[in-house]
C-alpha cells in the first residue's frame, strides 16, 4: 500500500509539472499572438494611410508633400518588413534552420551601411560613428551582421530620448572585432543583462514597441558567427551593447550553413 501511495503521488507530481509546462507554453503563445497582432498593426495602418492618401489627393499634392507621404509609407513598410522578419528567423532557429552565407568581409563596411540606414529612419537622431582607418576584415555574413546591428541601433533608439545621441564604434582587441552601440537611456539593471537577449523580452521604457525577438535573434547570430553580444550598462548611466567577430584569415571561400 505504500509503495503503491508513493507511485501514485510521483504520478500526480509529474503530470502536474507536464500541466504546468503546457500552461506556460500556451500563455507563451498567447502573448506573442497579442505581441505580433498589435505591432503589425500599425505599420500596415501607416503604410495603407499614407498610400491612399498620396492616392486620393496626388493631383492637388506638391511634389514636396509626395515625397513625404512616400517616405513616411516606406518607413513603414520597413518596420513591417524587420517585424516579420523577425518573427520568421525565430521560428527558423527553433527548428535549427537559420542559414548564413560566409564570406570575407569588411565589417566597418557593414557598420557603416546599418547606420546609415538608421539614419534615414531617426531623422532627428545624432548618430556618432567612429571607425578604423583600415578596413575591419571578418569572415561573416554580411545581411546578417547588418540585421543584428540594425537590431540594436533601434534598440539604443528605442530607449533613450531623441535630442539623446547614439555613438557607434568599431575596434580591433586582439583577433577579435568589437563593435559597440552606446545609447544614453535610463540604463540596465545588473539582474536583466542577460534577461533582455530572451524572447519576448521588451525595451526598458514602458511605451517601448517590437516583439522582443531582436536581441534574442542577434544573440544566436553572433554565435553562429563564433562570436558573442552582451550589455554593459548602471540604470540611469545609459547602456553599451557589444558585438564581437572573429577577425578572418586570408580565406576567401564562400560557404553556406
């Protein structure tokens, strides 16, 4: 009789953790539904609106507040593009799935690409760049670089003021290359600075928008990279993301993974 309690209670404690697995796994796609559903829905909103205006008024519109409605459309569109993105390599890395073409690269190159890019977004941001004279060669894919250095450029972005700038910097430290976005935010608490690189975690101000998958993303880029992300940052002192490569060898060779 009491062997038979004994199995019986290791019975209902395993199917109550299993319960307890699968609840926090249903309300883990619960909110990335409510997540995914409420940030696609504003893109597509701009995007439509700015179009059907630009529509509807062309022939009364000067060329001037075209090209506005048109940029402010494309902007849209772009923030609709990065979103899906994002929620497409998630499910990509979950299956073992995301695939990085190598190549020999100039990584201040990239770096140089992202924040202009960026640049053409925040309009009314400073961003400070600082590279090498020479160029930064590493063996890497170079979309995928410039997704997690777009990823956090809109992180700085995102947590901290606009008359705030954001200082970008490139850097050789060994065989490693170091690139570092510094924002002047509220900063991080020692506790989240591993925290934030899960999915679905979200920025550090409460009105902060994204589907918390970007960090997450950079982070296992970097590692299929051969190397790493991580923050430094003390809450109120604003917060330095870092992203390490390897430095490549003379290799040229192209290949796919």
């Amino acid at each position: 009789g009491a062997l038979l309690t004994l199995v019986l209670h290791r019975r209902l404690r395993a199917s109550r953790i299993e319960q307890a697995r699968l609840e926090a796994i249903t309300n883990a796609q619960q909110e990335f539904v409510s997540i995914v559903s409420h940030e696609l829905r504003t893109p597509v909103a701009g995007v439509l609106g700015f179009l059907e205006t630009s529509v509807d008024h062309w022939a009364t519109m000067s060329d001037a507040d075209r090209l506005t409605a048109v940029q402010r459309a494309a902007r849209n569109a772009r923030r609709l593009h990065a979103l899906t993105r994002d929620v497409l390599d998630a499910q990509s890395i979950e299956a073992g799935q995301l695939v990085h073409v190598f190549e020999r690269l100039d990584l201040a190159t990239v770096v140089r690409g992202a924040v202009a890019a960026t640049g053409e977004v925040e309009v009314e941001r400073q961003l400070d760049l600082d590279l090498p004279e020479e160029p930064v060669w590493v063996r890497g894919d170079g979309d995928r670089l410039r997704q997690v250095l777009t990823n956090l450029l809109d992180n700085a972005c995102k947590s901290s003021p606009t008359v705030e700038p954001v200082t970008v910097t490139v850097a050789v430290e060994g065989s490693q290359a170091i690139v570092s976005v510094t924002d002047r935010g509220p900063g991080i608490a020692a506790e989240s600075l591993e925290r934030i690189f899960d999915k679905f975690v979200r920025g550090r101000r409460d009105d902060v928008t994204g589907t918390g998958l970007g960090l997450y993303i950079s982070r296992q880029i970097a590692a299929a990279h051969g190397g790493r992300i991580w923050a430094e940052s003390r809450p109120g002192a604003g917060a330095t993301f870092r992203l390490s490569v390897p430095l490549a060898s003379s290799d040229t060779e192209v290949v796919n993974t």
